[in-house]
C-alpha cells in the first residue's frame, strides 16, 4: 500500500514538504514532548510553524493515518500478561464472516486474516485476547466460540511466555531509494 | 518491571482512563486535560513523566494505522530451545522489531518487523534470515477485521492479584 505523502497546505497557505512531513512523523512516532506546547516544540525540531503542524496533524486524523492519540499503555508491567493468540483454520469461503464476529467481541484487540504457509503453517485468521490469567483467558475464548458459533473450526491458542521487545511501529525512516 | 497498581492513585487511573483515545488536538493539550480532571496543567504532565518513568505508559500521542504508515510483517521462526534467546537478540537488533516475543509452540518466536515501504521490508527480513540461519514464516496482514489495543484496564481485578 503506499504511505501517504501528499503535499499538505497549512492554514497560513504554505504547504509542507513531504520531508518536512517525514520528519515530523518520525518525531510523532516518538510520542508528544511533555511540555505545555508540545506541537510548538515539534514544530521547532523539524523546521515548521506550530499552526503547520496543528495542520498535519488535523488533516492525518481525518484521512485515518492517524487512529488515534492518547496515552499508549503497557499491559504487561501492570500485570496484564496472559497474552493470548489465537489461529484459526478457516475454510477461505467462511473466512471474512468469522473475522467479522471475532472483531465484534470486547476482549478481542486484534483480527487478522494472514495467508497459510502449507504444510507447516495452515492457519489462516488471527485475534489477539489479552488477560491476567490464563485460566481467565480460555475460559473467555471458550465463551466467544460458543457465542459466535465457531465450534467447528479448529484453532490453536498460543501464549506468550516471554516479552523481548514491545513498542511502538517505526515506519518514517528513510525511505528506500 | 512490574508495577503494583496500588501505586497509581485515583488521578493516574482517570488520566489512563480518559485519555487512552482522543488526546485533545490544540495549543495546549496538557491544560485541556487538566481542566476535565479538575487539576492543573503542571499536575497532568508530572503525572504523565511518572506514568512513562514507570514504565506503565511507553508514550503520549499518535497512534498510525499501520497499514497506511509505511510496511510491516508478523514473522515467526523455529529456533532450538536452547538457541532461543540467543535468537530472540539477533532479532531485537534487526532494524525495525517492534514486537518480539517467544511463544509455545515449534514456531517459538514471533516478532514484528516495520519499515517505510515494502523493499525496505523485504531486505530487512531476508537479511535477518540470513543471520539468524533458520526460515522464517511470514505472515502479512491480508485484510483487518479489527485493530484496537486500547482497552479498558480492570484495575480492580488488577489489584486482587497482587501479593500485599
């Protein structure tokens, strides 16, 4: 898919170069400095006016680059560490119908459809469950199964038992030549 | 490090519950917030230095759609048990590994890699193969039913499960 790069026109009428852009989302990416005006000090660092980056950052929540801004909490040190995926072997016909009724489950944070890698590897959908027990986390499964009717497909689910890295995408590197 | 929910007060709880999704977009965020949270500006950002300090919070601000942002892969590769953490830090030195954990299953680690586009991906992933020497399974998000790790935290069953 292409990343978005379109020349951005800021309120004052100047247009942010698509350099300009990168930069500031490499910093974005980052997180917000904790200052009063954070925007002000961004705008600093990547050679911008505070209302152009306002700007940006505006227009990349309204075309969905941007999902959403908050606070980007870690579950695993406050001890929710039962981290459940769960893979599926769906018939492809039936595929994007159980996707669709995994999504609309609370305790699930993530669905996927990914391609199999026969014969090794015969699943084709993915959801994430998040927990503090296991126990709790299979019995939840157990009831999303019976709810969504999906008892006939079969699924693996496969716990995390170590966390060596988790953090935030870094996508705004230098772009290949 | 784990954390002992204990420790964050009532103000840390709504600051978390409040602002894990629409972080107002304006001039002053900080002081927007603190005015729905009935203290001062100064008090918000403290609190948030705390949060990130702890490691409770790993950043305040934008979240990108992957998708959109530029190119990412899940991977998992099949390593000896008695290999694995050697391989889980080859991995976490690959440029771009934003998730990496180890699982229980033969394929034993599975991690995330992104980059700004495709190619980039592409040559990341086959170096790292190289290195590490054994194959990696990858596995590209084909279509999205549903992406959103903001949720609600249970702080009360949170606390029921921490040794006094």
């Amino acid at each position: 898919m292409p990343t978005v790069t379109a020349v951005i026109q800021a309120p004052d009428g100047a247009s942010v170069s698509s350099e300009a852009q990168r930069r500031l989302r490499e910093r974005l990416e980052q997180g917000l400095p904790l200052s009063p005006r954070p925007w002000r000090v961004l705008a600093e660092q990547c050679g911008l006016t505070e209302g152009e980056v306002l700007a940006c950052v505006h227009r990349w929540q309204a075309n969905g680059l941007i999902k959403r801004q908050g606070l980007v909490v870690r579950h695993r040190p406050l001890g929710i560490r039962a981290n459940a995926m769960v893979v599926w072997d769906v018939p492809d016909a039936r595929v994007a119908e159980a996707g669709r009724r995994l999504a609309r489950e609370v305790a699930v944070t993530l669905c996927y459809r990914r391609p199999r890698c026969l014969p090794d590897w015969p699943y084709n959908l993915f959801c994430m469950l998040h927990g503090i027990r296991r126990e709790r986390v299979l019995a939840e499964l157990a009831a999303i199964v019976e709810r969504q009717g999906l008892a006939d497909l079969e699924h693996r689910v496969l716990f995390s038992e170590r966390a060596y890295r988790q953090c935030g995408g870094r996508y705004a590197g230098e772009p290949s030549p | 490090m784990p954390v002992d929910p204990r420790d964050l007060d009532a103000l840390d709880r709504r600051l978390i519950d409040c602002y894990q999704r629409r972080l107002p977009v304006c001039i002053r965020p900080f002081a927007r917030m603190a005015e729905r949270l009935g203290t001062s500006e100064a008090e918000v950002i403290a609190r948030l230095e705390r949060l990130l300090a702890l490691g409770v919070v790993s950043r305040v601000g934008p979240v990108f759609d992957h998708a959109r942002a530029g190119a990412s892969l899940l991977a998992a590769v099949s390593v000896p048990d008695a290999e694995r953490e050697a391989c889980a830090a080859i991995v976490n030195r690959a440029p771009g590994v934003n998730h990496n954990y180890a699982r229980d299953h033969a394929y034993n680690l599975w991690f995330v890699m992104t980059a700004p586009d495709e190619a980039v991906l592409a040559s990341r992933l086959d170096r790292l193969e190289a290195t590490l020497g054994y194959p990696l399974l990858r596995l590209p998000m084909l279509e999205g039913y549903h992406i959103d790790l903001a949720i609600p935290i249970p702080w009360a069953e949170l606390e029921g499960t921490c040794p006094p």
